[in-house]
C-alpha cells in the first residue's frame, strides 16, 4: 500500500476483540492521508467525491444491520478494508466478505512483549495471553495490575452477555471445553452453547484452547455479582458430581471463591483426595477448604492430617492427627508416629504405632532408641497392600541389622524399596526403606548401593514431599563419603530444613565439609549449631552417622565435655553392640583419640573393630591399627598404602588419601615419602571444575594451591589438603607471584580474588 496508493486493495481483518484491528485501520488511515489518498470511514453519513481515488475503511462490522452491510456491497470502491470480530456473522456480513483477501491478526510471543517492556514481560504475557490490547495496557504500568486496568477489564465484562459471562466462570473453572455440562449450565441446546462459545472467544478473553486469560479470569470473581459467580460455580459442583468424574481441575477454581455449602464442601474434599499422590500440599489445602465450606472436620481430619504430614507440615499434621486420636481414630495414631519419628521423637512413637496396631513399624521405632520390645501381633483386618508388605520388609530388615545377618538386612530392606516405589508417593512412613537401606549400605562402606538407592527414591518421590530433604541429604552424605565435596555441597545449596533430623544431618554434613577443607573457622561456627541441634534430637540407631561426623568434630575443635560418644555407645550396648552400626562409631572414637593426643584411648575401639567379622569391619580394624602406628612415628610404607586402598575400597575415600598423606609427612625416609604422597594423590578424588568467566593464567595446580590461600589456609594446610609437602606449596606460590607479577602478598591476594579464583567450588 505505502509503495503504491493507488493500487486496488479489497481486504477483511477478521479478529477477536483486542488484537489490534482498530489500530489497523488508524494507521491504514493515516498513511493514505499522507499520501493524498481521500479517506472514508463514517459511509453512509459521509462518501467520496470521486470513489475511484477513495479508499473506505469500516470497522466493527459485525455490528452494522444488515441493510447497511448490503449497501456496502454495492459501493463502487476499489479500495476497502473491512474489520471485524468472528461473532456474530450474519449472513450478509458473510456475502460481504466472502470476496475480499484475508489478514490474519495473532497473539503476540514473549519475544515480541520483551521489546516494548522487557522488564516484565513473562509476567504480562503471562497475564494477557499475548492479546495486544491488554499486553500494550500492562506494559504501560510496567506490568502492575492497576486500577485503571482494572476498570478497563470491568467495562468489557459488564457489557456482556449475561450466558457469556456464565460461560465464562465455566471456562476459568476448566470447563470451557465441556459442551455436556455448559448444555445443563446455560439451560440450551448444543448448537446455541456454540454460539455462545463463539461469542465468548470473540470477544478475545478466550484463548483458542477454551481457557481464559488470566487478567480476565482474576476480574470475574470481583466484577460479576456474588449471587451469579457463585451460582454458577454452585450449579457446576452439582453437575461434576452427578457424573462421578475426577473433579480436581474444576475445585481448583473454588479454592479462595468464596464458595459454601455442602455441594461445594464435597466436591473440594473429592478433589483433595484426588490431589493427595501427586501434590499432597494441594490435597491439604483443599481439605481445610472443605471443611471452611461446610465439610464436617470429623470426616476428613485423618486425611488431613495425612495429606498435611506427606506436605512436610509436621505441625498441622500433629494438631489434626491429635483430634483423630482423641475420636478413637487409630489412622491419626499412625500419622502422629511417623510424624514424631521425622521429629527424633521414636520413643513415643513406637506407643503411638503399637496403639494404631503397626507392628511393624512400631518394632522399627523400638530398635532406634535400643529397645527389643514385644511388638503386638498384625490386625487381621489388614490388608495386604504394597505399604503392609513393605513394612513387614523393613522391620525384617532391620532387625537382622541388628542382630541378624548384615548381608541379608540389606537386601529386605532394597526389596521393601523395590516394593514400595510404584505406591510410595502417599506412603507416610517413619522413613522410606530406600533411606534406611541406604544407612545399612553406608555403614557396611557400599556407597554405591546407597547412592543409587537414593537416586532412585527420589525420582520416584518415594514417601511424598516430606521425605524429599531427607533423600537429598542422605545422598549428599554419599557424595561426601566418596570426597566428592564438591557435589555434597551443591545438594544441600537451597535446601529447606525443618525438621529436627533432617536439620541433624544437615548439621553434620556441614561439619564433614569443613573438617575436610581444614575451615576450622567454619567448624567452630557449625559445632555451635551442633550442640543446639542435638538438644532437639538425641542420638537415635539411624542417626549414628551424623553423630560420629560430630564426635570428630568435637574432637577437632578439643571440646572434651561432648557426651555423644558416650551416648553413641550406650545406644549400642542396649542392642548388644551390633557390628553394623557400631563399627562407624569405634572408627570415629579411633580418630577422636588420635585428634586428642590420647592414643591410648584408641585401642580398645581398634579390638573392638578387629573384632567385627565382615570385610568392611576388616578394613577399618587393619586401618586403624596402621593409623595409630603412624601417630606413633613407625611407619611402614607397604602397610600404609594397603591399608589406604583397602579404606577406599570400604568406601572411605577422604581418609584413604588422608592416611597416605599423614604417613609421608611422619617418616624419614624420603623415598618412602614421595611414594605415599604419590600413593595420596592416586587416592585424591578429582571433581570437574566449575567453569568461570574469568580466564586464569594459572596452572590447575596452581590454580588449586591459589585458591585454598584465597580460602585463608596455611601452607602445612595447602598441603595436608592437595597431599604435597609446604615446600612445594611454597614453589607454587613463587610461580603465581611471578605469573601475575605482583610484588607484595596483598597485590596477590588483591589480583587472584580478581580473577575470582576464591569462589566456592
């Protein structure tokens, strides 16, 4: 057009409201202007001295009568645009367009909002769908839902149709697609729903899927009358569950609707039910919302309680699971259980689990404070489901860590995992077998097991999201176990603890890192929380672990008044010591002694270790022995690097290094020093770097000795930490000196944090 004003131009712009006809036409209008061309708009009011040189421009013509859209056929212009909405089409509206060429107009893409506000564009296109009358308003508040947004969005509701409007609280509701349920609705046939359908669509708060935009859905719960939105919502509930269909999709709509009544009410306890395996946190809000509605509390308190404890929301868990105990209800008794054994609280919940008659489980709860009490036998009413199977497994399994066969524990507790993970989304359990057989394969040094156990549990969500920190955790603990500290780092970065066991193992995780990079700053800080963090969850049999972590902690920081190694072993004298899990706790006492300059006080836990009959117990007895050699000066180079690879081979990575390196930095023979340092770097796990944006001029090795300085390390610590001697740490940093030209140590320090060499890896 622009190129040639003159040429014949016979087009229809067909579009929904708000995609920009109008805005069409007024720069169609204005173009042709400014090439001379004379412009029509209000025909028949006004025409044209010569129509063959005019160009006609007619907007909203689905809503001229009929007798003027046929006076339009007939108007001799060569040049005309004609816009207008999808509905209503009459028939001569359809004749009159039937020969003129189409534009099509769209939606705008994200990409097309980030050039006019690219500040909030996700959030706009979000809100508006790309229609661009709406897209242009909010980009105009900076994407802020202002009033006089708002008051916009009211005009184009309050001028509709009133069956559109209902159409519309259907089609925010998710059933805009339903032609059976709108028939009931709107009280008509089929073919006038359609049009309906089609007027709604016009009017370009529909998007093509049948689903609202979300500017316009948020407007009708305020701008339509009380007694209309929540009729129809009212109206919808009765027709969903007339059909017994899953009615999830549409209570989504009701939740903060204001919506009450008995119909409501169960339809928002149907949907929560359905809710629970897929998002428990959903399932608990729609329960509270039912009962705000009018549902009876006593008839889904225990569901409630459920949904609320898989949602990790121990303490609404609790609250509502008391009121079922208080009801005789034996379902709260068991949610309270698991809830409490979450909490380091197994003592009382092994009664609670006895009462709601879960044997197994209870017999569970009983080992981890170190009682074999009688379990009373499984109800007969029980079903056997996936969950009762997996129970029996675990409480199998458990038991045969204690006092049975290590091999065959660990193997009913990975066919409890394998059992549970196809139903393990609503299985509130005290914990998932996956991490229970994970603590069996890390105390037996099978990190391999554990890691892939864990891996697995939480692809499947196994446990629901309550048990996702734990997963987590526990798999950061194997990361860690292997040296990959890096890695054990990144799994707890964002994490969100709660709960006191979790928080325990979070704690310990923190104090393994730190002990491991020589950060006795950050230990000292982290042994603090430590000792809050125990007061709130004594050491239990499944917390052993963290609990040995704490024990070196202490014994590096010289904190001698710290009671967790006698608790630790007064815990495994009430279970008669089982090699299982006392083994990681005579190792930690064995390097307790050692940290304390009391080497005396390692032997009996050396015998003790000697005394376990299983390959890792053999590893770890024979690794002390050797350890205790070399505090003591006699170091045996062939002895030591044995003992170094059978300690990682036993799933001690970290001290199988750390063992070499001790040894090479005790003797006097310097052949036998270079071959342990060489035998500590072979041990020394290497984890990928990070990329940076920062090109470095340094070596990776020098790179690594730099940032550890950055980190505030000595060199003796540089290099206990890279298994090389201070001497060498101190060639490294002659070279660096040298490569960035420095002349000082400050101007070092100053350049290596420029090139942000000291971020944490």
């Amino acid at each position: 057009m622009t190129s040639d004003p003159s040429a014949p131009l016979r087009l229809a712009v067909v579009a929904p409201g708000g995609y920009g006809k109008t805005r069409l036409l007024r720069e169609l209008r204005q173009a042709y202007r400014d090439a001379g061309v004379p412009v029509v708009t209000d025909w028949p009011t006004t025409g044209a001295d010569d129509w063959r040189r005019a160009v006609m421009l007619v907007d909203d013509a689905h809503l001229l009568p009929d007798t003027q859209l046929r006076m339009l056929r007939e108007v001799p212009c060569p040049r005309m645009v004609i816009a207008s909405r999808p509905w209503p089409r009459s028939p001569e509206l359809a004749e009159l367009m039937a020969p003129l060429d189409r534009a099509q107009l769209s939606t705008w893409e994200l990409a097309d909002v980030q050039r006019i506000c690219p500040s909030a564009a996700a959030t706009i296109h979000s809100l508006t769908g790309g229609v661009p009358r709406w897209t242009v308003r909010l980009a105009e508040t900076g994407g802020q839902v202002t009033a006089a947004v708002s008051g916009a969005m009211r005009y184009e509701l309050e001028v509709l149709d009133e069956d559109v409007v209902r159409y519309l609280i259907a089609a925010r509701s998710g059933l805009g697609n339903r032609i059976d349920l709108l028939i009931a609705l709107l009280g008509m046939p089929g073919t006038s729903v359609g049009d309906v359908m089609r007027a709604a669509r016009a009017t370009g708060l529909v998007n093509p899927d049948g689903t609202v935009i979300p500017l316009c859905g948020a407007a009708l719960s305020t701008v339509v009358p009380a007694e209309m939105y929540l009729g129809v919502l009212q109206q919808l509930a009765e027709l969903q569950l007339d059909r017994a269909e899953p009615v999830l999709p549409f209570a989504r709509s009701l939740l903060g609707s204001g919506a009450i009544g008995s119909t409501v009410a169960t339809v928002l306890a149907t949907a929560a039910h359905e809710a629970t395996v897929q998002d428990s946190a959903l399932a608990a809000e729609m329960f509270g919302a039912a009962v705000s509605a009018g549902q009876p509390l006593a008839d889904v308190v225990a569901d409630w309680a459920h949904a609320a404890a898989l949602s990790g929301d121990l303490g609404t868990a609790l609250r509502l699971a008391d009121q079922a105990i208080l009801s005789q209800n034996r379902a709260g008794a068991s949610i309270s259980a698991a809830a409490l054994a979450h909490r380091g609280q197994w003592a009382r919940s092994a009664q609670l689990y006895t009462w709601a008659r879960e044997p197994a489980f209870a017999q569970i709860a009983s080992y981890a404070v170190g009682s074999f009490a009688a379990m009373p036998p499984t109800r007969r009413d029980r079903l056997p489901t996936a969950l009762d199977g997996a129970a029996a497994l675990m409480a199998d399994g458990v038991r045969q860590s204690v006092s049975g066969d290590q091999a065959a524990a660990l193997s009913l507790l990975v066919q409890a995992a394998a059992l549970l993970e196809p139903a393990g989304l609503e299985a509130l359990v005290p914990d998932t077998p996956a991490a229970l057989a994970a603590l069996v394969a890390l105390h037996r040094g099978e990190i391999g097991i554990a890691s892939s156990l864990l891996e697995n549990a939480m692809t499947s969500r196994m446990g629901g999201d309550v048990m996702r920190v734990r997963h987590r955790l526990l798999l950061a603990w194997t990361r860690m176990a292997r040296g990959q500290l890096g890695q054990a780092t990144q799994l707890m970065d964002g994490l969100a603890v709660r709960e006191p066991r979790d928080e325990l193992f979070s704690v310990a995780l923190a104090a393994g890192l730190a002990r491991r990079a020589g950060d006795t700053v950050t230990l000292r800080r982290v042994w603090t929380q430590a000792t809050a963090c125990l007061l709130r969850h004594p050491v239990d049999l499944f917390t052993l672990l963290p609990v040995t972590e704490l024990i070196l902690a202490s014994a590096r920081l010289r904190d001698h008044g710290s009671p967790l190694l006698r608790d630790a072993f007064a815990l495994l004298d009430k279970l008669g010591n089982p090699p299982l899990w006392a083994a990681p706790v005579h190792w930690a006492a064995v390097h307790a002694a050692i940290l304390t300059d009391n080497p005396a006080a390692a032997e009996p836990h050396v015998s003790a270790l000697e005394l376990n009959p299983t390959p890792y117990g053999s590893a770890l007895a024979r690794a002390a022995r050797c350890w205790t050699a070399v505090y003591a000066g006699q170091v045996e180079p062939a002895e030591v690097t044995v003992c170094a690879r059978g300690l990682r081979d036993a799933g001690h990575w970290w001290e199988s290094g750390r063992l070499a390196s001790e040894a090479a930095l005790r003797t006097g023979d310097r052949k036998a020093m270079v071959s342990l340092l060489d035998c500590a770097r072979q041990l020394q796990v290497h984890e990928p770097a990070q990329p940076s944006d920062v090109a470095s001029p340094l070596s990776d090795r020098e790179q690594e000795v730099a940032e550890l300085v950055v980190r505030g390390m000595t060199y003796k610590q540089i290099g206990d930490t890279l298994f090389i001697s201070a001497k060498t740490v101190e060639h490294h940093m002659a070279r660096i000196r040298q490569r960035l030209g420095a002349t000082n140590r400050s101007e070092l320090l100053a350049q290596l944090r420029t090139l942000a060499i000291g971020a944490p890896k």
